[in-house]
C-alpha cells in the first residue's frame, strides 16, 4: 500500500520506495494495479523489481490495466446470478443497485446498461457517480441508501468490509455479486446472508478477471483469447460453489474457501 496525499499524488520516489519493497520479498508477492494504481504507475515500479504486472500491452501479448478483464468477470457472474436466483438469462429491465463508480464499477455498469438494466449508483465521489450515471443512463443516490436500496441486485464495487449484520439485515434484494474486495466483514456474515436467502457471489471469484490477466501476463502462459476464455470460465465455478451449497446447506461463501483450500492442497 501507498499511504499518498488527499489529492492521491503519488511521486516517482513513493512509487520506486514501493519496488524496492516489493523486490525485497524475492517474488513471494508480484504487485499489479489496485485501487488507485495506473499501468504508468507499473511502469514506475518497474524500475525497481521485476515482480511486476499489468505493464503495457505489447506485441498484442495481454497485460495492461486489468479492470476491464475484472468488470467483464464480474458482469458474467452477476448475469449467473441472476440465472441461478431469478431464473432469467438477461438483466434486460432489471434493476442493478451499484455501490461504487470506479474503473471495475464502470466497466460492469456499461455492460449492464447495454443489455437493458436499470441503474441506481452511488459513490463517495458524487462527480464519478454522476458521470457514470450520465453515461448509462442509471440515477444517482446517496451512500447511505444504495445498501438499503430494493433492487434485484446489489453490486459492491467500492471497497470491501460492507457486508456486515446490520447491512445485510437492511439489504432488499435476492442477489449480491460484485467486484468488490473483502466484501463480507466478517466470516459469519456469508451465513447471515445465507439464512436471509440472498444468493452471494463469493467476491475473489466473481472479480477473479483482473488476476486471470496478470497471472496470464506474468507467467506468459497464453494469449488474449485464453484470459477471454478462463474468464468466461467465472459463470461455471460460481454455479459449482452454487451447486455445492445448495447440497450441503453451508453457504456459498464458506463453500468456495473450502474449495480453494483443496485447490491448494490444503483441505
């Protein structure tokens, strides 16, 4: 993390401090873009580590920004949702409440005004919101009120920790799936959600498409039609965690950690 100014100004120094720091972990960490993070600021930190993504795209090899690889992996997971809980294959005339209007808020809330959903956004930058709103024809509202909001479905892409039990008590929709980091602020709160018969989208794999580039990038293991691929790949894995909660009873959340510890060969 860079601790920067309220105007976000990130110096060529705090950047190189930041490589150097990254190099000192001898690759056990590679950084990529984040919140905040551009590909120009890649390029800054490369110059200190080679433990690096997200770096131009070059030779029509992948990299670069990965927040459209993530919006694209979050819409398709958010239309699974959709599928799974409201039994339609489109969000044509559905109505999305969007918490957030960054780069990944973005991207999911154009494919989403493209197939005919209604908008409702909210961020604490109310210049983005409006603009993003503008942009796709969706309504702006408070902070306050997008988690309340009665919608189909809530898509957390801000930060993470929203998702608490009074949140989830107030929530009025039958899907959560967004991009968001760390969505749950705490681990009894993917139950919560569970026992309200809100169907969540586990947050690292419906976001998975931002790392599925830059993995794909850093370890040269394909081009970009196979990152469009895995990526497409999302709606199936939500459905295999769906599938398995629905059989178990345990909810979708606690289920997909106990499949990426066997994934890991550690459960």
């Amino acid at each position: 993390m860079i601790i920067a100014d309220e105007n976000r100004t990130k110096t060529p120094e705090m950047l190189h401090c930041f490589g150097r720091a990254v190099d000192h972990l001898c690759g056990r960490y590679v950084t990529a873009e984040d919140v905040g993070m551009s590909v120009a600021d890649m390029i800054e930190i490369r110059r200190q580590t080679p433990f690096v993504a997200g770096l131009p795209v070059e030779g029509g090899d992948v990299g670069g920004d990965p927040g459209p690889h993530t919006s694209l992996g979050v819409f398709l997971g958010l239309k699974a949702a959709v599928r799974r809980a409201l039994g339609k294959d489109s969000v044509n005339g559905l109505h999305i409440a969007l918490q957030g209007a960054g780069s990944v808020a973005t991207g999911v809330a154009v494919h989403a005004a493209a197939e005919g959903a209604r908008l409702s956004i909210a961020d604490v930058d109310a210049a983005k919101a409006q603009k993003l709103a503008d942009a796709t024809g969706g309504k702006v509202v408070s902070t306050e009120e997008i988690l309340g909001i009665e919608a189909d479905v809530l898509s957390p892409c801000a930060l993470g920790a929203i998702l608490d039990e009074q949140t989830i008590a107030a929530l009025r929709v039958p899907v959560v799936a967004g991009g968001a980091n760390n969505q749950l602020a705490e681990k009894e709160d993917g139950q919560r959600l569970h026992e309200r018969g809100i169907l969540y989208a586990p947050d690292y794999v419906i976001n998975a498409g931002g790392i599925i580039n830059v993995c794909t990038e850093y370890l040269r293991d394909g081009d970009a039609s196979l990152v469009r691929k895995r990526i497409e790949g999302i709606p199936d894995r939500l459905e295999q965690i769906w599938a398995e909660s629905a059989q178990s009873g345990r909810d979708p959340a606690s289920v997909a950690d106990a499949m990426a510890q066997r994934l890991i060969g550690r459960g």
